[in-house]
C-alpha cells in the first residue's frame, strides 16, 4: 500500500510539472541563450591541435582569485609520442594568459607562446608511445570564447559571487593549457582549486579532499578516473549549499547524486525536479546501459549562464527544469561517454540528448505527451537550413542550430526508432553505448554501422539523406479501392514527393493505415521513387487510407486525395482508373469473372472516342493496361470498359 500510495504521487507530481514546461526549459535555453550573445559570432583561434601526441593524463593545479579576476595554475599534461623521434610538442594556450615556464621532471624547458599555442622543445627525442610528461605554469585574467569560457559573476541580485567555465566547442584554452582537440580524450584528470574560503569549488569525479590552508583560502581536491575530453573539464565555485540523494543501482550499492545549489535557489519546488533525477538515472540506465560514470557520481552545479552544460559527473545548470535536466543528463551518455569525434558530427550529442528529452516526456506522460513533444521539435526542424553535418565549424551559430542540430537531430532519432521498432532502437542505442566507441569518440558512421548491425539492414539511404541532405519530404498521396473476384479489395496509393533541394526524394518506409468499417490494419510501402504507384489487397472494403499515421516521418502532406472513381455506369467489373487525377500515364485494371471479349475506349465529354484498344477475348481473372495519356489536353474524360457488348465506365480528369 506504501509502494502504491509513492507511485500515485510520483505520477501525480510528474504530471503537475510536466504541465508547466515551456519550450524554454526544454534544454532550449542553452540555444538561445548563445545565440543572443553571439548573433553571427566567428570563433578565432580554432587551430589544428597537435596530432604527434596522445594525451592520457591532466592535472590542474589552480589559484583563483575573484578581486584581481586572475588565476594561476601549473597543469601537468602527460602524453604519448605518436611518432619515432618527438622533439617537440605544441600545447595549446589563449595569449590573454602568460606562460611562466614549462618544466619535465626539475628541468626547465625552452618554449615560445605565440598565436594562442606554446610551442615546446624537448629535452630528448622521444620514441613511438614513449611518455612524455610536461608541467607548464601560468598565470593571467582568462578569455572568453564560445559560451563565455570562464565568468567571474554573481547571483542573489549581485550579492553573491561565483566563478564557473563552460569550454563547449574551443574555449579551453581559454583557461587552462590543453591539446585542445575534441577526439584526444585523457584517461584520466584531476582538478585541485584553491580560491577564498567563501567558495565551495566542485569540479568533475570524486572529491578526495577539502585542505583548509593558513591564508584564509582553501583547496579542493577532485580525481576522475574515467577518459574524459578537454572541454567537459569543469569549475564552479560559489557559497553552494549541497543538496544530496543517492541512486541505488542494482539494488544494493549506491552512487551519490549531489547538488550544488544557490541557497536562494534552494526552494521546496527546484528540490522536487531536482529529486527526479534519480528517476531519469534509472530510466536512462534501463534505456541505454548504466549510468556511465557509476563509480563516481552525478549531480549539478548551478552557473549563471542560461541553459545547461553536460560536464562529466556534474552538470552545470542555471534552471531546474525537468526536460533541461533530462537533456543534460543524456549527455552523459552521449556526448560523455561517446564524445563525437569532430564538431561535424555535433548531432550526436546534442540531437541524442534532445531525443532524451523526449524519452523522459514519454515515461511520464505517456504516448500523448510524447507525440506532442517530438511534434513541436519537428515543427521546428521544418525551419533549419543546411545539413546536419555542420559545414562550418568555424561559426558558433552553425555548430549549435537549434533547429538543425538539436530538434532535427533528435527528429532523425525518432524516425530511426519509427524504422526499426522499439525493441531494435533500443537495442542499437545500448550496443553503441557499450561499442568500441565507449569512453572514447564516434562519428555518424560509426553509429550507422552499429545501427545496420543490429537492425540487420542497409540504412545508408536513411542517413545519406537526412545527415548529409538537406530538408524534408512534401508529399502528395492519391487512393482508390476496387472490389475483387474473391469478395477483397484492393487499394491504389499514388505517392509522389518533392523536396525544394537538389536531393529529389527521400526513400523512406512509409506505414499506410487502412481503416475499414470496423477496424483497421497498417501496411508499410518501401516508397523510393519521386512518384510511385502501390497496390494492397486487403479482406475488407476501405473507407480511409491516413498516410504515415503515427507521425513517423518528417514531412508535409500538400494534399490527400480520394480518386474520383465513382462509376459513370456499371460495377460489374471493378474498373479502376489510377492514378485519378493524372497528367502522363494511367493504369486501367479490371476483373473478368468468366471468358470473354474485351475491349477499353477513351472520349472526351463531346463524345469524341480518342483511344480505342484492340479487342481481345480473354479468360477469367484480373487484367490492367497502361495508357499514355499526356499527349491529350488537361479536362474531364470517360474511359469505358466493353465485355462482351456490357459497359462500364469511369471518370477520369486530366491535369496539365
């Protein structure tokens, strides 16, 4: 009774707050947030990383201090040669930041800072896979790219401060030395921060230690042990209070799920959302495979920035809403554990942490809410322009459309799961979490290979065009029915798309509901043609065919047409006229129920005859003929059936 009253209120309450999200909360304001502040920003000084080395291993030693708006910091980055003789090495590093010296070991190195990257001489050449392990002490006022990569700011109306980063595309340079390339993840970090005692510092993985030091400052001391790229390497310091729960993961051990909030943030109706959390972890467990960094822990660290940013084992978030922290938690999974491997490939982070939020919208409300939900993401993917392979990666706004790579990103997901079932959409989205890409990069091909594996078919026509291609289908469909010698039925579909691109069709399994009398049954047509005919014999007479009736398919549907088929005389024979209306060919069937001679005639409402067959004595069964008809003037037409001196006839309309 306990277990069932907790269910009703979780279900209640879920409800109450699902109701109230905005399309704000719904991981939107990271989008448009940066789009405000950076309308057509260029991003400067995303240069080519050094590709001679493997980085395996960061440790960021800091000192921050928020009246002088400076820190300074000795990072020790250790890190594989990948070629034969390694004498030298690049790290990168903003010029807003001095380079004090560079050391291995108690040497102190040569090096040059200049155009946001140190270069390093060696103290030897360094063989294939030999470690080399460098310590470069620095100091200075950080930049400021992308998001706004590192803020000194406030909270509680400015009475408050708070120091957080956010280095999401390039911007970790901005802050801290790095091979600042997306698919060089180290094994491992650790963050230790030393700023005033005023601040609670939280940064990514464990806390092994707070050290209260004599100068009124103390340090915090956080290891990670799970590879981690340079980007989702965090900070943020305020007068946190921590708000704490637990997630038991195999009914035994649990993993601590802590909060760092504002204290004016800490309010009755942000710890509910907040206490979902251990709901989405297991849901997102049960979908995906277990929370990946479960040795460890999840939680938020609130930040002033508008939206929320998936740091590894600690989201920085500025809102509580609950579709922003399902968003954001996704990301731990992909984006954290699958990083993408260029920011070409940003879709699959952010349009799998989008169709998270749909996964979450789905277990609380329902099919309802879940179509509602992917409905208004395809409303908006309708809008983005261009590919989602971004093009550009230069450019913020390009990398971070909202309704390219996030809404048309999770679309593609949704059409995916449409495609294959639940039960195969799933599965593909666990063997790819556990695949050789886990805790390391993918790109889309290796996420299509993955999803053909487990599909057990071909998918390039899916993602060459909806990855790689621009837009989205907008389909005509036209349908008529005859009835057959055995009492069935048979239907006529006419499917014919356009694009308003230089792809000229979408090939896509389209699901056809076919609604009888009493019931209904759905058929799924494989349509791979600009224009397409499909015929389906089903037991009963048709009275509705509903194209793509569950909404599988971004698309628009211009008109849906039933043929005028009605007869002009006679319904012995199941003459049929498809497609009706046409402009170029028509099919005309019809069935015999005994031998006889047979001959089809074509005139114009003048009652001029402008086709005529041969005639032929056939045998019982079922016959159609192809007729050219675009040499004749756009208008209304009779084509007539002749059996054995019996007529039958059907309107046909002409389009030009």
């Amino acid at each position: 009774m306990k277990n069932l009253l907790f269910l009703s209120l979780f279900i209640l309450t879920h409800f109450t707050i699902f109701a109230q999200i905005s399309d704000s909360e719904c991981a939107i304001g990271k989008i448009e947030a940066m789009q405000k502040r950076l309308q057509n920003a260029k991003l400067q000084g995303n240069q080519a990383a050094d590709n001679n080395i493997d980085v395996s291993y960061y440790k960021l030693d800091l000192s921050i201090a928020y009246t002088t708006q400076s820190v300074k910091g000795e990072v020790t980055i250790n890190a594989k040669s990948k070629i034969a003789e390694l004498s030298q090495v690049t790290i990168d590093l903003q010029n807003a930041l001095t380079t004090d010296s560079v050391k291995i070991g108690n040497s102190k190195m040569p090096y040059l800072h200049q155009s946001n990257q140190i270069l390093i001489n060696l103290d030897k050449k360094y063989a294939e896979n030999q470690l080399v392990s460098l310590v470069i002490y620095y100091h200075g006022t950080p930049g400021s790219s992308g998001f706004n990569s590192f803020v000194f700011g406030t909270h509680n109306s400015q009475k408050d401060l708070a120091i957080w980063s956010l280095s999401e595309p390039y911007g970790s340079s901005d802050w801290f030395p790095c091979k600042n390339a997306v698919d060089d993840k180290a094994d491992s970090s650790d963050v230790w921060i030393t700023a005033d005692k005023y601040y609670v510092s939280v940064s990514n993985g464990v806390l092994q230690k707070v050290v209260e030091n004599q100068n009124g400052t103390k340090t915090y001391q956080w290891k990670n042990r799970y590879p981690i790229a340079q980007y989702l390497i965090s900070i943020a310091l305020s007068n946190y209070s921590e708000y704490k729960n637990s997630f038991k993961y195999d009914g035994v051990n649990e993993m601590p799920v802590t909060h760092f909030i504002y204290p004016e943030s800490l309010t009755a109706t942000n710890k509910l959302a907040l206490d979902k959390t251990v709901f989405m972890l297991d849901l997102f467990s049960q979908k995906f495979g277990l929370y990946p960094f479960i040795k460890e822990k999840y939680g938020h660290a609130q930040f002033g920035w508008g939206g929320g940013m998936e740091h590894q084992t600690c989201t920085s978030i500025s809102s509580f809403g609950e579709t922003l922290i399902a968003h954001e938690l996704t990301h731990q999974w992909f984006g954290d554990k699958i990083t993408c491997k260029n920011w070409e490939n940003i879709w699959l982070n952010e349009g799998f942490a989008s169709y998270g939020e749909c996964i979450y919208t789905e277990a609380i409300g329902g099919k309802v809410a879940y179509d509602n939900y992917i409905k208004s993401f395809m409303n908006s993917a309708k809008t983005a322009k261009g590919t989602i392979f971004v093009q550009d990666v230069n450019n913020i706004n390009e990398i971070f459309s909202s309704s390219r790579t996030y809404r048309k990103g999770a679309t593609v997901l949704h059409m995916l799961r449409g495609i294959v079932g639940d039960d195969v959409f799933y599965k593909i989205l666990q063997t790819y979490i556990s695949s050789k890409n886990a805790y390391s990069n993918a790109t889309t091909e290796d996420f299509q290979a993955i999803a053909e594996q487990v599909y057990g078919q071909k998918l390039d026509y899916f993602f060459k065009q909806w990855i790689y291609g621009e837009s989205y289908p907008k389909y005509k469909m036209q349908w008529s029915s005859q009835s057959q010698i055995n009492g069935s039925y048979k239907v006529n579909l006419n499917i014919s798309q356009t694009t308003g691109t230089n792809l000229t069709f979408f090939t896509m399994p389209i699901q056809m509901k076919i609604a009888f009398g009493l019931g209904d049954t759905t058929v799924t047509v494989f349509n791979d043609k600009a224009s397409q005919s499909f015929e389906i014999l089903v037991k009963d007479k048709p009275v509705n065919v509903t194209f793509d009736a569950n909404n599988w398919i971004l698309k628009d549907i211009e008109t849906v047409n039933i043929l005028a088929n009605e007869p002009v005389f006679g319904d012995t024979f199941g003459l049929n006229v498809f497609p009706n209306p046409s402009s170029d060919e028509i099919n005309v069937s019809y069935q015999l129920p005994k031998n006889a001679t047979v001959r089809i005639s074509m005139v114009d409402f003048s009652g001029k005859e402008i086709f005529k067959s041969v005639e032929e004595k056939l045998t019982q069964g079922n016959y159609s003929q192809n007729i050219k008809i675009n040499d004749f003037p756009a208008g209304t037409y009779i084509i007539n059936l002749n059996v054995d001196g019996q007529n039958e006839s059907r309107k046909l309309l002409m389009v030009k």
